[in-house]
C-alpha cells in the first residue's frame, strides 16, 4: 500500500512540476472518453459466468487535462472501469510532465506504443495501460525518431528502446524489449528476457507489413547451471484495392510454442493482442506445437458504416512437439460494423463464430461451436 501511495504522490509531483513556468500554460485542454460495451458468449473469449447467463456489461471512463507551455507539455487523466453488477475502480491513468521539443523528457505515468502495438501497446480494448517511468526521446530530421522508455513494476525493471524511421513510403523500426528481475531476487535466481526484431510497413492501394522477432529468456540460478529458452514470432500482411468495397487482405502468423524444454511460446505481455488472432482471443497455449494463423479480411461500406468481414484458420506448427497428430484447430469468421452517430459518437457491432476442427477444442472445452457477441457505444469529447 505504501509503494503505490508513494508512486502516486511522484507520478502527480511530475504533473504539478510542468505547472511551474509561470505558473500557467499558453494553452490547456480537455478530453471525456466513454465507452458503453455489452458482450454474449457461448465459450468464446470471455469467462463462463452462470451469475449473469454469459452476458457482460462493462463502462471504460477516462476525463484528462493536457496542459502546454512552450517546450513543457503535462497532462494528468482518471479513468474508472466498471463491470456493471460486480462493481468499478477509479484509479490514475495518466499524469506526466515532457520537458523539450527535438531533445525531449517525459516523467511520469505514460502510455507507451510501438508501432501498431503487437510488442508494446496501450491495450485500448480491454481498460487500457500505462507505466510509472522515464522516456527519452529524439526527433531528427526527417522522420528519424529515437525512444527509450525506463520501467520499473511488477517486481521487474524493464527498457524499451525503438528507432524509427520513414524510408519513402516505408516506415521502419528496430524495437528491443529488456527485462530483468535481478533487484528482487537477491540470493535466489534472476531472469533476464530479451526479445527484439523489425517491423516495416507501407499503406497505399498496395499495402503491406512484416514483423520478425525473436525471444530468448535466462534464467540464472545461484545454486548453479543456466536455463536458456528462445521463441520466435514471424508475421506477413498484404493487401491490394482492386475496387471500391473490395480490397482483400491476407495476413499470416507463426509464433514457436513448447517442445522439448529448449523453446517457449513467444510472449508479448504488453501487446495489444484484441483483433490479432481472430477477434475471440482463446487461448490456445495449452495446445503447444507453435501456432499458425492465416486470415483474409476485407473492408468495405455499407448502410453509411463500415463492415469488416474475416476469417482465420489456425493450426499447430509442430505437430510432434504438441504430441499429437491432429495439427488443426478451426476456424474463425468475423464480422465487425461500425457506424458514426455524430462527429463524437460511434456505434460497433461485432460477431465472432469459432468453429473446432477435428476432435480437438481450444481452452479443452468439449464444444463444437464457439460464439460471441457485441454491441459497444464509444463518446470521445
């Protein structure tokens, strides 16, 4: 309880420091984000609750002020979260103090995302995530961008360091993730996990995106011998607009998973993972044997909204190392519609139907069809 108050009190003293200059900004804004969700399941994503039928209502609420002056920028946001019949909690989101414009400081507790946020992302469809750190940042000339950001939480320290740049059309980085919980197991055993790769895209009537990263985590035991692990995760994305209402995408996933004790399923614990292997998220890791997701998506207008229409079949990479011989697991279809109410308001449908191939289910459920659905509101003033 003392380690959070103390985290809160510095986390605020760094919003009130970028207050100092002159006692006032140039210039102050506001923002209300509300968003209303409610979601059915048959298996699927969400827990089997025989409290509420397998239905759930929850309200994500986030106010902030921004504050600038100069080269001073601090901002401090609250956001409650609320399951609707099973209560809230209101918390700090945000509050940091960014010192600079080409060299640039930011204090403070942050969202952090790099690029399209697989590695490390803010998690804006579940209830969102900041960090208590240090960023250090550099924008060259050009598109050449450098941050560092500094962590230290759930009893590990952690670096992200991510270059950028834009090639033409291309835009390009070289992310690296260090972790290490040496300063909390003095006398026991420490873990150090790595994990960095490329990630490049370029949209356009062609558009395409790869991302390659490996892992590897040591684990140093004091009474002696070291453990080392590696995972690898590999992602290809393309699609072309041949017309109007049908421009298709093809996009194709594979990450290592448990064998023999010498590899491990590739983690991304600060990664936006919603709408990345299908949009129900089951967990397939008890499944081992790596996983390979192939989709096709395509985007289109309809009724004044937008329907995004996809499927996804995933397998087992390797067969052998999950024991069996059944490699596949099923099939993914989803539909998802959005629709604007206004310049402030937005209406999305989504539908999401997994269907077990063969005799194996995903989370070891014994079902044949998985299904879930939602309608979600979402204000942003």
């Amino acid at each position: 309880m003392h380690k959070n108050r103390m985290k809160t009190v510095l986390v605020v003293g760094a919003f009130v420091l970028g207050m100092i200059p002159d006692l006032g900004f140039a210039e102050v804004t506001t923002h209300l984000k509300v968003r209303e969700r409610v979601e059915n399941t048959i298996e699927g994503n969400l827990q089997t609750d025989p409290l509420n039928g397998n239905y759930r209502a929850t309200q994500r609420t986030e106010i902030g002020v921004c504050g600038y002056y100069e080269s001073v920028e601090a901002k401090v946001a609250l956001e409650e979260n609320r399951e609707w019949g099973h209560g809230g909690h209101l918390g700090l989101y945000e509050a940091y103090t960014q010192f600079g414009d080409e060299w640039y400081v930011r204090a403070g507790r942050q969202e952090f995302v790099m690029d399209e946020g697989r590695l490390l992302g803010n998690k804006p469809w579940l209830h969102g995530l900041t960090h208590d750190g240090v960023l250090l940042g550099y924008r060259g000339k050009g598109e050449y961008k450098i941050e560092i950001l500094a962590v230290r939480e759930n009893n590990r320290d952690w670096i992200a360091f991510h270059p950028s740049s834009q090639l033409g059309d291309v835009h390009i980085a070289l992310p690296i993730i260090y972790q290490t919980d040496a300063a909390f197991t003095v006398g026991t055993s420490e873990t150090v996990e790595v994990t960095t790769g490329v990630f490049a895209k370029a949209d356009g009537e062609f558009n395409w995106r790869i991302e390659a990263y490996g892992q590897q985590i040591v684990t140093r035991d004091e009474g002696g011998g070291d453990t080392t692990q590696s995972g690898l995760f590999l992602s290809a994305r393309a699609g072309y607009k041949i017309a109007d209402g049908f421009a298709p995408v093809l996009n194709v996933d594979y990450t290592t998973a448990a064998s023999d004790g010498d590899a491990i399923e590739f983690s991304s614990p600060y990664g936006n993972v919603h709408q990345y292997n299908g949009n129900m998220g089951i967990d397939f890791s008890s499944d081992g044997g790596g996983l390979i997701n192939t989709s096709v998506a395509n985007s289109s207008e309809f009724l004044g909204g937008t329907l995004v229409v996809a499927l996804n079949h995933f397998m087992l990479a390797d067969a052998d190392a999950a024991g069996v011989d059944d490699a596949a697991l099923g099939f993914e279809i989803d539909l998802e519609y959005t629709l604007a109410l206004g310049d402030a308001l937005e209406l999305q449908i989504g539908e999401s139907v997994f269907l077990d191939q063969g005799s194996r289910a995903p989370d070891g459920k014994n079902v044949t069809t998985h299904d879930w659905t939602y309608v979600q509101l979402s204000l942003e003033l």
